[in-house]
C-alpha cells in the first residue's frame, strides 16, 4: 500500500512539491535552480529529465569529500584502513540510512509501476537519489556548498566512527557481541521479496530468540537486507 506522503509528492498534475523547502532545510543548502532540485528527484520512471546523470556526478563528490574528511579525522590510520572507512560510509546502506533522516522518500518522483511496488521505501532508489541530490548542489553553487552539505550529512556518522571496528559487518559485529554474552547466534528469516526481477528489494528479519528480540532489514540484496536488520538488531541489543 503506498503511503499518504508517497501518494501526494507524485499526483500527476502537481507541480509543486510541496515537501522541497524542508528538504532544502534539512540539506542545509536553499537551491537557486530549482530544476537541478526537481530532477535529483525524479526517477527515470517517471520521465525525463532524470537524476541518473546527477547521481553519477554526485556519487564521485560524495567519495571525494568522505576521503577528505576521512583524511582529516584520523591521522594515525593507513590508506588501506581509510579505504574501508570509506567503503563502509558511501555503501547503499549507509546512504539509505542518511535518506531515511532526510525523509527523501516523501519527496521523490516515481512512476505509477514504482509508486505500486513501493519505490519510495526501496534502498537503491533512496540512495541514487541522495547521490543526485548531492550532484545538483554542485552544480547549483559549486563544490564548497557541495562539501558542506555531505559533511552536515555524515556529521554524526563520523562522530560515532571507531577505525578500529568499522570494518566489520553488522552481522560479524553482532555475533561476537552475542558470543560474549555466551548468548545464542541470530537467526536470519527472509521475510519478503518485493519488485521486478532486475530491482528487487529483500526484507530479512533478525532474532534472537533468548532476548525476545526481532529487528527488519531491507536491501537490494539478500545479504545487504540480513546486515540491516544485524545493525538494528545490535542496537536494540545494546539498548537492553
């Protein structure tokens, strides 16, 4: 069932998106053309011009300017060490994770075939169009508001950044975690397969039986939905 927010960003006929100023606001960055802003969120399902191009251009400032600040914040670490730092923040679940807290979903164009498969809540659109957005701030004010929008984006990813720990995956960090309580491994249960064959989204859930724990996950892959729902099954894990 698509959603309310979903519904009235993409009404044929509707011009005005009327979600854009918070977005902007979240963003920290007020667009002066505003077409640069409708097309990093329009998908190519629902016509042209699409934020495919943006997202290309915006996924090369996006590794640029986490190296610099990978660079910056720690000093003491290698190159091959920064290179997983890196990895692990610009993945599909990282930047999923940021358009989740940008609400990008509610803002996003899609087609009447996305819109029924839910392609507001999918993953991959999510962080292609952060991707875009990105590019169309470059290219909209230059590199600096670019540079200063991705570091207000990752400001709290990096603050709770340990070099020593992120290159493990969720699901690795959450066994040992478990092993040291001398609790039982999770179980991972593949809940859900949604879309068509070449853009499908998967829905694992996590439990723990012995905490009474069940954390969801959803990715464009099996693997990528089973480490979502290990890092929010560690979470609740460590809340307790």
């Amino acid at each position: 069932m698509q959603s309310e927010s979903g519904s009235a960003a993409n009404s044929k006929g509707k011009q005005k998106n009327t979600r854009l100023p918070r977005l902007e606001q979240a963003l920290g960055h007020v667009f002066s053309r505003a077409d640069l802003l409708q097309q990093a969120l329009t998908h190519r399902s629902h016509g042209t011009p699409h934020n495919e191009r943006l997202e290309f251009l915006g996924d090369s400032i996006l590794n640029c300017v986490v190296s610099a600040l990978l660079f910056e914040r720690f000093p003491a670490q290698r190159e091959g060490e920064l290179s997983r730092l890196r990895a692990n923040l610009v993945r599909q679940e990282a930047l999923f994770e940021l358009a989740q807290k940008l609400s990008l979903g509610d803002a996003l164009l899609l087609g009447e075939g996305e819109l029924k498969s839910g392609g507001f809540r999918r993953p991959s659109i999510l962080a292609d169009a952060l991707e875009a957005l990105v590019g169309a701030v470059y290219l909209d004010a230059g590199f600096e508001p670019a540079c200063a929008v991705v570091t207000k984006l990752y400001q709290s990813l990096l603050e709770g950044l340990d070099p020593l720990r992120t290159h493990k995956d969720p699901k690795t960090i959450l066994q040992e975690l478990l092993q040291g309580r001398h609790l039982a491994l999770p179980r991972y249960t593949l809940q859900a397969t949604r879309g068509e064959a070449h853009e499908q989204e998967f829905e694992v859930e996590c439990s723990i039986a012995e905490l009474e724990i069940r954390a969801l996950g959803r990715g464009a892959s099996r693997r990528a939905a089973e480490q979502e729902a290990a890092q929010r099954a560690f979470e609740m894990v460590v809340a307790k």
